[in-house]
C-alpha cells in the first residue's frame, strides 16, 4: 500500500533542523494521511491501520507543539 509507505516515511522523518515551513508541510500531510487511512479503515477494521493512524496522530500532535512555539513570558 502507498498509503502506509508514506506513513512510514512521515513517522521516520526527523524533526530537526525542520523549517516552519516545513513543519507546516510535515502537519498537512500527516492530516491527509490519516484521513484517508481512516477511510479504509472504516472498511476494513484492521487494527494495524488503527496503531498507524495513532502514531501518525501522535507525529502531528509533536510537530503542531514545536509550530505554535513557546508561549512569551
């Protein structure tokens, strides 16, 4: 599956020396990935896509984190 390839690939990136831009990219696809993974998961109902899709969400929840930066003081 195509699917799970790139989920592999955005789950394996690294998150340093990551651009905002870039980390913006990184949301974006993590966000279409787990939409269309859930689709067929509706179908489906094979755990395993439900443990990517958690991780998937898990990568996202990071890289949002380092986007809205740290609060001022």
């Amino acid at each position: 599956m195509d699917l799970l390839n790139k989920a592999k690939e955005l789950e394996d990136m690294k998150m340093n020396n990551m651009s905002t831009s870039d980390r913006v990219v990184a949301s974006r696809e993590a966000k279409k990935l787990i939409l269309a993974i859930n689709e067929i998961y509706k179908q489906t109902k094979d755990p395993d896509l439900m443990d990517v899709m958690k991780r998937l969400t898990d990568k996202k929840r990071k890289i949002e984190k380092r986007l809205k930066g740290r609060p001022a003081a």
